[in-house]
C-alpha cells in the first residue's frame, strides 16, 4: 500500500509530525478508505507542492503531468498492457537502453523490481 510508505517517508524526513502521520496511516486502512494517499495529505493541510518538493528532493522522485507528454507508439508498445495497468506504469522513453516509466505509485518499488527484464 503506497500510502503507508508515502506517509511513512514524509514522516522520516520532517514534512508530517506523528500526530498527522498517525491520522493517515488509520485513514488509509480503514475498509471503506477509497481516496488516493495524496488527497489524503492535503485534506490533513500538507500541500502538494510541499509532498513533491519532499519527494524530489529526498527520494529523487519527480512529479511529470502526462497530459503534457508526446506519447510515443513505439515506445508504448514495448511493455504489455497488463504489466502496465497492472503496476500504473507508463513508458515515457529509452535512453542508453534503459526504458523509463512514469509511475502513478512511484514508492513502490517492488513494481520496479517486477519490470526488471
């Protein structure tokens, strides 16, 4: 679950105190929780520029609006569509054979372990 680690690396690093991190972490295992973990944050007075800054800056994670991205075909069809709905992943590009992949939960990184191929 993403938002447990999203929670949990904001925490680490000073963004959210317990008390906030705690209010989160039972949010998000409540049965009826059905909000993305960022939604969460903000609604608990985090912003979002706050939570990318954090990531960037402490995970090296950046945040890409796709609407903004020139899919390319080519790239698109060089990983399966199951693995990708499956892990919310999108190829962006290939640079020096690496294929790079936007992710919609990048704090999970037993996904990137899965693709490696």
């Amino acid at each position: 679950m993403y938002g447990k680690e999203l929670a949990e690396v904001l925490f680490s690093f000073g963004v959210i105190d317990i008390g906030t991190k705690e209010d989160i972490l039972e949010i998000i295992t409540d049965a009826d929780y059905d909000m993305n973990p960022v939604d969460v944050l903000i609604e608990k007075g985090v912003s979002f520029e706050i939570i990318k800054e954090s990531l960037k800056v402490n995970c090296d994670i950046d945040f890409i609006d796709l609407s903004e991205i020139d899919a390319d075909e080519n790239i698109i069809s060089l990983l399966d569509y199951g693995i990708a709905d499956k892990y919310s992943v999108f190829p962006l590009r290939i640079e020096n054979k690496i294929l790079h992949l936007a992710m919609a939960i990048p704090s999970i990184l037993n996904s990137l372990m899965r693709l490696n191929f």
